[in-house]
C-alpha cells in the first residue's frame, strides 16, 4: 500500500511574501481533502517538521497527526529544509521512506 513523506508539508501557511505566493499557495489551501479517501490510498504518512519553519506552523503537525494518522518528526533548526538553510541532506526522509519501502 506504500506511504507519504511529507518534508515541510503544510495545510496552513504562514509569513507568504506578496500576493504572487498567495495566488500559488491559495488552491493547496482552500480545495478541501477527502482525508478518509487519502487513508484508503496510502498506508504510512510521516511528516517531519522544523521547528522554526518560517512557512510552516508547528500546530500543523497535530492535523498531520489527526486527520492522516501521520507519525511526525521535528527536527530543530532546519527552517523549510532549503538550500538556504543549509538542509542539502534529509537522511531521515531517506530511512522513513526504506522503511515504507520494507513494509510493501
């Protein structure tokens, strides 16, 4: 049935610089999701989160964990887990999605 990794995945966002971010942020935002269909699809949903995400609030991960049943991992000072942030590795990602790939 395989599985999801989310790395800095969202449902709500924060700090979004101008109105071109919000047009593209906006249908991720405001189309509803079906998260009973989801779970049907997919087995195993982590999210690993940081915890000083400029984008992404932490209370997200309490609906990762709700509505999907997600295991989440926050890891500290990985901002969104960009270049910039000096995040080039996410060797977490990497061991979460061998284990999904072990359970098949």
């Amino acid at each position: 049935m395989g599985g999801a990794v989310f790395v800095a995945g969202w449902f709500t966002l924060k700090g979004l610089e101008g109105a071109g971010e919000e047009k593209v942020a906006s249908p991720w935002l405001t189309v509803p999701i079906n998260f009973e269909k989801v779970k049907t699809t997919t087995g195993k949903f982590l999210a690993v989160l940081s915890d000083n995400d400029p984008y992404v609030p932490l209370s997200d991960a309490e609906i990762f964990k709700e509505k999907l049943g997600a295991e989440v991992i926050v890891q500290e000072k990985k901002g969104h887990f960009t270049g910039d942030d000096g995040i080039f590795e996410m060797p977490i990602a990497i061991e979460k999605l061998l284990e999904i790939a072990d359970k098949k």
